[in-house]
C-alpha cells in the first residue's frame, strides 16, 4: 500500500502570543500527524520553544509528533533542552546505532536498503523514554523519510479478538548479541558484569552462549497507559520481532554468527507471554494496519523531529546515497511514575 506524503501544508494562526517569525501549519493528511512548525525567517527556534513549552507539549500529546522547520539550521542540543533537557541514555536497545556526542546517536546503523518496520523505542524493555529527538544532520536525496504512526489509532483499529489477545497475554521477547550486533556494542561495556547487572535491574534473563555470545528474555506488555493522558496505546514490536517478519536482509545485519544456524541465537523473536508461539497470520494482520497508519515527510537539513515514543511509532525508508539523523532520547518512563530506573 503507497504511503501517504504531506498532500499540503494549511497556515495557520499561533495560539496565545503573536509569533510572526514561526508559521504553524498542519498536514493535510487524515492522521493530522505531525504538527509542522516552520519558520519563513530568522529566528531563535530554542528561545521559542522555550518560551512556548507548555503549549508545545500539549500540542505534542495531541498530535503525538511535532516537526521544526527552520531557516536557519538551529542547535540540536539547544531544541532538546529547551524542550525538555532530561536526557537518556540509549544502553541495550535492539537497533544497531553509534554514539556521535554526549547523549546522541545515529538514529539507525542499518544496511540503507532495508525498510525498517514502524515501532516505539524500547517498548520491549521495562523503562523507555517518553521522547525522542531527530535532527536531520545530511539531508537524504533518495527517500530515506522517517515514517510515524498514532499508536492511539493503530490500537483502535486491530481486530477485537487480536487486541484481547494481545492485552490478556502479553509477549515476550528474545535477543540473541554475538556477530553484528554484540552484547559490546548494544550496552557499552566489555563488563559481563555490567550486562547482567543491567539486565537484572530490568528484569531481562540473561544466558551466556558459548565463549562470547549473549541470549537475553523478557516478559512486557502489549498495551499500555499514557502517564499524560491516559490514553491506551498500541506498544510493542511483535511485528518487527517475529520470525515471520525476519528477512534477509535484516537477519544479516543482526546475525549472531556467520551462519546464524544456532536457534538459540537467532538475532530476534517473540512470543506470546507464556513462552507459545504466535501465528504468522495474526503478525500479518498487525503489520499492515500499522502500515496503513504510517505517514512520511521529505527531509530537509536541519529539522527536528519531536516524537511521543509512546502516541507515535517511528521507522525509516530505504534509501541510496548520503543520509544521516541524529536521536536524542529523554525522560525516562519510570521517572514519572517516580520510580528510580
């Protein structure tokens, strides 16, 4: 199914203060996802947006994705402290990405002809961050959009019988480190130690394969509660974990040994929480309801994407040719529940 662009952009008037400088403009897309603020001249995005915190992140908890389109490219770390400055770090996520700076990373390290399928940041782990971050840093000429979903949406429209499902059993999921993704690389550390110290703490079972390979499970939730709004939202990735789902080229990036025979290390699955298996077919049917829901826009230099990890689900296109976005992720799940991570 073709994924729908921004058909147009409608001017519209801010709310509140006069701000002649910054335009906001809304898609004209069913899912009204992202709201689009671009400035037509000079002006000082991170005093903006510190000056319109408050309001921003309401608009943010409505939309579930706000997009900065300046003139002028602003400072990466100036937006995210403006907008909010509780950083986090990225330690035993799934995806392949590098530290570039104190607290950012390429957003994805993944061979540039795969689609990466639509998910939520570490919705598989115990804690995530409530936000995410994206600069555009060198502006793709060839696709390469970051796609995002409304989970609020995507929950409404799996079938009744799967969502029960989903909600009633949960998941658990498998990950297998030792070849291209390593246990090394993914939590920073050459500390077995550290790992199974990490792990504990987030109640990830650990178990050691061999000389220097790592199989790690976790039982987590399907559908969970927005501490915001209170809203229930669609929030896991057992379309992108499935065996089903595994093609080859994501399998090579993640592959735990040159011939990635050994079942127990096979780069990633899920199952229901209960340890059974899960039908291809109900992941089928997932799938593609999230990507019915996915919209995209066209990058440009210097853009900053804000994304509700838990209203939105976030992937990326395939491309060709240069390409690099920046993440930073902030303020941790667990943070506001008043739980120490």
């Amino acid at each position: 199914m073709p994924i729908a662009k921004f058909a147009g952009l409608e001017s519209r008037t801010p709310r509140g203060a006069a701000d002649p400088e910054l335009v906001r403009r809304t898609t004209y897309n069913e899912e009204q996802l992202p709201l689009v603020l671009e400035s037509e001249s000079d002006v000082d995005l991170p005093a903006w947006i510190a000056a319109h915190r408050e309001e921003l992140r309401a608009d943010l908890h409505r939309h579930g994705a706000l997009l900065f389109r300046s003139a002028q490219r602003p400072d990466f770390d100036a937006v995210v402290q403006a907008f909010s400055g509780e950083l986090v770090e990225y330690q035993g996520g799934a995806a392949i990405r590098s530290r570039v700076g104190q607290n950012t990373y390429t957003a994805s390290e993944y061979p540039e002809e795969l689609d990466i399928r639509l998910h939520s940041e570490f919705c598989y782990s115990n804690d995530w961050p409530m936000l995410l971050f994206f600069q555009c840093d060198i502006e793709p000429q060839d696709r390469g959009q970051t796609p995002i979903a409304d989970n609020r949406k995507i929950l409404a429209a799996i079938p009744e019988h799967i969502r029960e499902q989903f909600a009633e059993r949960g998941l658990t999921y498998t990950r297998g480190y030792g070849y291209n993704r390593t246990w090394q690389r993914s939590y920073e550390t050459e500390s077995r130690e550290e790992v199974e110290a990490v792990c504990a703490r987030e109640g990830r079972t650990v178990e050691w394969i061999g000389d220097d390979r790592l199989r790690t499970s976790e039982r987590r939730a399907a559908v969970a509660e927005h501490p915001v709004t209170g809203e229930k939202v669609w929030f896991n990735y057992a379309h992108g974990f499935h065996i089903s789902r595994m093609d080859s080229g994501i399998r090579d990036a993640l592959s735990t040994s040159p011939e990635d025979t050994d079942e127990q290390l096979w780069p990633n699955n899920v199952y229901w929480g209960d340890g059974s298996e899960i039908d291809a077919e109900t992941i089928t049917v997932v799938n593609d309801i999230v990507e019915q829901h996915a919209v995209q826009f066209d990058w440009r230099e210097g853009d900053v994407l804000v994304v509700d990890n838990m209203l939105a689900a976030h992937g990326r296109r395939p491309f060709s040719g240069p390409r690099r976005i920046l993440l930073k992720i902030a303020e941790s799940y667990l943070a506001t529940q008043g739980v120490q991570a």
